[in-house]
C-alpha cells in the first residue's frame, strides 16, 4: 500500500495512558494503521498484555505521568528503539467530582497535575523535539467537559479548558515549523474512568447517556492524523448521537 493510503505506515506514536480505555484503543487504532508505538501507564502489566496483543512493534514503559522525568523519559524510549518520534498522544487524565463539602481536595490537585501539568511538560519536550525534525503531531486528549458547566465537576472542565487553549497557543506558536498540534474532546465514553465516581455512590454519566466507545473515539484521532501534511485538525468535537450538548 502507498504512503498516500497508508499515511502512518512506519511512523513513531507515543501514547500516554494507553494501560485502559481511549489510550488503549488508540494503541490498537495506531498499530493497525502501521504505527510503531511506545505506550506509557503506571500499570505495567497491563501495558505488557497491550503490546503482546498488537500485530506491530509497540514498547510499553512503566511511568508515573506527573514525573518530571516521564516526558524527557518517552521521547528517548522512542529514540532508542526506533530512531525518532513523529506522533505524541497526551490522553493520560482522571476525573475527581463531587460537591464542595465532599470532594477530594488532594485528589483535585493530584487531578491538576495529571490532566494538565504533564500535558504541558510532555507537550514541550516532544514539540521541541518535532520543531528541530520540523515534523511532528501532537493531539492532546480534551474533554467536552471543556465547553459545559456541571456543578461538581469545575476543576476537571477548567484543567480540559486549559488543555484547549495551552494547544491552540502552542500550534500558533509553531504554524509553519511542520508541526502540527490538535484536540479531541470526547464526550461520555464508556471507560474506567468512571470507576472511581461509580465507586463512592455517585451517579455516573457513562451509566445515565448512550456513551460513546473508545474505538470511536480512537478512529476519530486516526482520521485527525491521517491529514496530509498541509491539513491540521486542530479541535474535533466527538460526541454520542444522542448527548445533549
Ligand atoms: N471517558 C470519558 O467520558 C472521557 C470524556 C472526555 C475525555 N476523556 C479523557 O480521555 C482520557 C482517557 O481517559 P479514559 O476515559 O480512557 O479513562 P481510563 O480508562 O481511566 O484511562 C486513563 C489512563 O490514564 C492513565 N493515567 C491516569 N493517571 C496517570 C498517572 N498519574 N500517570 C500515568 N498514567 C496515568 C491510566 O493508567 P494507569 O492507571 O495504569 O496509570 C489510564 O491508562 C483522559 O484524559 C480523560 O480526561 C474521557
């Protein structure tokens, strides 16, 4: 198949939060799209059963996002291993809600630094990387939460908000250096993410609205990489048919 029709045949895909969910899909999308992957979790062994269970090269590397290390960490893993990096996918993130007398407020700055703090380190690392090969992709993972307001759940709209225009600011910085950076924000989709809400009582939107599945959301980043060169998909709104939104 040609470059033309198979556009990410061979290309260097680091994938953050790939151990479950959106991350873990969009593994599977990449590697059946011809992507070389290194994938990044804490949770080791399911990275393992990841990338034994991909058709293609994929290197799993045990981290903890919010690491300082971590980003400088992906970029080398994928250097030594394949010579470069072309893709970089910011998808790790949690969700901690509730209302003001319950929620956990360690939880909210630990939120803070996972779903934002790492996506602007990660995000730099790799863009100064992509602009000295002048070609790269970042997509940061957002959130339709970035556009609504739900009591209880403030700081994670905030910090996806935040992804949004920190992204928008970096792509304009880097228009014309053969970088390209975009967002998805996905609506409800049905993953683990939830498991810590379901887990405390509270009710749970994935349990209430027809969700959107992972791979959906994963076929969607895909198409937003599969541009030529000159196209960049810079914000994809991806929700379920039937979300009010
Ligand atoms: N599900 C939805 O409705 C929805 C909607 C819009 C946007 N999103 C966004 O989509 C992204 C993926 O979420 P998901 O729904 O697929 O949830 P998920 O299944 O819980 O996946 C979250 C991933 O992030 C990783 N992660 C979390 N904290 C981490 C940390 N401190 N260090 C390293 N890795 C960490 C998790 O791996 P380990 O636990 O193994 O570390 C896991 O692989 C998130 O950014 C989320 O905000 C989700």
């Amino acid at each position: 198949m040609s470059e033309k029709t198979r556009p990410l045949a061979g290309k260097v895909a680091v994938i953050t939060g790939a151990s479950s969910g959106i991350g873990e899909a969009i593994a599977h999308e990449l590697s059946a799209a011809g992507c070389r992957l290194v994938v990044t979790a804490r949770r080791a062994q399911r990275l393992h059963a990841l990338c034994a269970r991909l058709s293609g090269p994929a290197v799993p590397l045990s981290a903890e996002i919010d690491d300082p290390a971590t980003a400088q960490a992906l970029l080398e893993t994928a250097h030594e291993n394949y010579g470069r990096a072309d893709i970089l996918i910011n998808n790790a993130g949690m969700l901690v809600s509730g209302p003001l007398e319950t929620i956990d407020l360690d939880g909210l700055m630990q939120m803070t630094r996972t779903n934002y703090d790492a996506v602007v380190r990660t995000s730099y690392v790799f863009a100064r990387a992509f602009k000295q090969q002048a070609a790269g992709s970042i997509i940061n993972v957002s959130s339709v939460g970035a556009y609504l307001s739900h009591s209880s759940m403030g700081v994670y709209a905030g910090l996806k908000q935040a992804v949004e225009v920190f992204s928008t600011a970096l792509r304009v910085e880097l228009k014309g250096s053969g970088v390209r950076v975009g967002t998805i924000a996905p609506g409800t989709t049905d993953t683990e993410i939830f498991d810590r809400l379901r887990a405390s009582g509270q009710p749970v939107r994935a349990d209430q609205t027809p969700a959107l599945q992972p791979l959906d959301v994963a076929s969607s980043v895909r198409y937003m990489l599969e541009q030529p060169a000159h196209a960049n998909v810079a914000r994809l709104l991806l929700v379920s048919s039937a979300e009010s939104v």
